[in-house]
C-alpha cells in the first residue's frame, strides 16, 4: 500500500483532532458539577508507613494518606478514606 504524502498528513491531523475532541469531551464529562458526588470515597490498602489503620478517630493515616487529604483540601474536594478489608 502505498500512501502520498498529503493524504497521510491529511489523516494524521483527523486522528489528532478526534482525539483531542474525545479527551475534552471526557475532561467535561468528568469535571461537569452535575456529574460530580458530594464527596469523594478513596479505599487504600494497609501499607505502613504509608496506609495505616489509626486509632484517632480516623479509619486511615500515613505519608500518603495526609499527602492525599492535604491536596484534596487544597483543590476543595471533600473526601472520604476508606482502608480495604
């Protein structure tokens, strides 16, 4: 099969254009404020020192979990962390 030039390009920029169009679409679907729950629900498994199941009054804490709850507190989401059984 052989291609010229101008058609390859010519389908190379639709592709992209497709994608693009499909990852933006996806992108306002996901952060639309109909679309979203009033709290997001995380579930980590137990890997100290990173996931630990506490004893203060959370179900979850460590590195990552503090890091996790810090950033969603900064971007003004609400969370919940859940430890998997």
């Amino acid at each position: 099969m052989k291609f010229t030039q101008g058609g390859h390009a010519r389908e190379t920029h639709t592709m992209q254009r497709a994608c693009k169009t499909f990852w933006i679409g996806l992108l306002v679907l996901l952060f639309d404020s109909n679309c979203m729950a009033d709290t997001l629900t995380l579930t980590t498994e137990d890997y100290p020192p990173f996931n630990v199941k506490a004893e203060n009054g959370k179900p979850v804490s460590g590195l990552s979990t503090d890091i996790i709850t810090e950033m969603m507190k900064r971007a003004d989401i609400a969370i919940t962390i859940d430890m998997y059984p």
